[in-house]
C-alpha cells in the first residue's frame, strides 16, 4: 500500500492507494471516498468481547474495512475532529497505548485490542478504565485534536503531561498520575488537577488542544435558561 497524508497545515486527509488483493481497517465512518474497486465492510474484528472492550474505551463497536478486490484503487479517510494525523509504522517490538478516539485506520497485519487500567487511573485519567492496545506489524494512522507533537525522553528522563493532551505512547513505558501542584488547593485552582508522569526512554505523543478544555470554552457562549 502506497499513502500520502494530505494538507497537514490545515485538516489532514490520508489518501491510500491499495493494489488488488490488499485492504485496510478505519475507525468507523472513516471513509470519505473510495473507487468503485474497493469493497466496504462492517465488522466486528475479534468478536463481541473486544467490540464491547473498544466501547467502553470510547471507540466504535464495528470497524470498517476497506478491501481491493475488484482492482487497485484509491481510499481518502479523514477524522471526524479538526486536528492532525500521524502516521506510524510498527515492526511487532511493541505496541501503542492510544487514547479515546485516536485511532484512524491502520494496514493488514494491526490488531487493536483494549487494556484495562486500574482503578485510580480508571476513574481520574479522563481515558475511563479501558484504553486502546495497537500492536503487530504494519501502518498505524493515529488522529488528535489539534496538531500532534512528539516528546522524545531520553534514559530515566521524566516529563508532567497534561492527561487531557495525551495521544498514544509505547506500551513499554509506565505513567503514574499525581496532583499537578505541591498541594491539592493549588493543584485545582490552577485547572490543572491530576497530571501524567512519564520517564523515559520513550517516545510520547501529545496533542496541540484539549477537547475537555475547548468545550469548557465554547459553553459560555450557549445560552441558558
């Protein structure tokens, strides 16, 4: 499969071009174009057990599946929120923990499963009890709210992250979660509440704009009665 992500500046678009025989899964209603070669299927990849795990972290039930049998021909699929796309190509070393509504599509050979995490993260890392696993061998395209920036840790290196800004992470690497301020008052009063702690080694993805944060802003301009 051959893939260029279009208009990253602005609101990106992944077009794929398949050969014959080859397909691709997407985040369901991915798809805004597809030649008449692909076929486009509803499914419910790894039984009713993972629908129900990817729900309860905030994803779809069904994927869709875009497969060429019929031909070559050309996929464009987009993100329903304004932000960036990041490709990301694993070799089966390790996979990807990817927050609520972060994944966008991905090649054959790309199991995505759910990880349930526990009980302090569950109820305060805004990502519930269940996040998204991403793991084998192939293209992974992750989506954001905002554009996507990368945080490379170096060896026992250490970063506070915002965990509304999270994107995805190496499912190697830990995070503990802790008041953002020395104290509890300051830590609320600043907005900022409980953050995420990683160390490095390790590649973190963060994005540009907090969803949370961005509703916060807009309700003040809905009237109320």
């Amino acid at each position: 499969m051959k893939y260029k992500i279009l208009y990253e500046g602005a609101f990106p678009i992944v077009e794929a071009k398949l050969e014959q025989g080859e397909f691709m899964k997407a985040e369901s209603d991915a798809m805004v174009s597809m030649s008449p070669t692909i076929d486009l299927e509803g499914k419910m990849e790894g039984g009713f057990l993972q629908g129900i795990g990817r729900m309860l972290a905030g994803e779809k039930f069904f994927f869709q599946t875009l497969y060429a049998r019929r031909g070559p021909g050309t996929v464009l699929l987009a993100t329903s929120s304004p932000g960036g796309i990041q490709d990301i190509e694993l070799d089966g070393s390790y996979g990807l923990c990817v927050q609520k509504d972060g994944f966008l599509a991905a090649t054959h050979g790309i199991e995505v499963s759910t990880q349930m995490q526990n009980l302090f993260k569950g109820l305060f890392s805004q990502e519930g009890f269940f996040i998204l696993k991403v793991s084998g061998k192939g293209m992974v395209f992750l989506s954001s709210y905002g554009a996507i920036h990368a945080i490379n840790l170096e060896e026992r290196e250490e970063i506070l992250i915002d965990n509304g800004h999270l994107v995805a992470w190496p499912d190697y690497m830990n995070y503990q979660m802790e008041k953002a301020a020395s104290g509890w008052f300051s830590s609320i009063t600043s907005g900022e509440g409980i953050v995420c702690r990683f160390r490095g080694p390790g590649t973190i993805l963060i994005q540009t704009r907090n969803p949370k944060g961005f509703g916060s802003w807009i309700r003040q301009f809905i009237p109320s009665k």
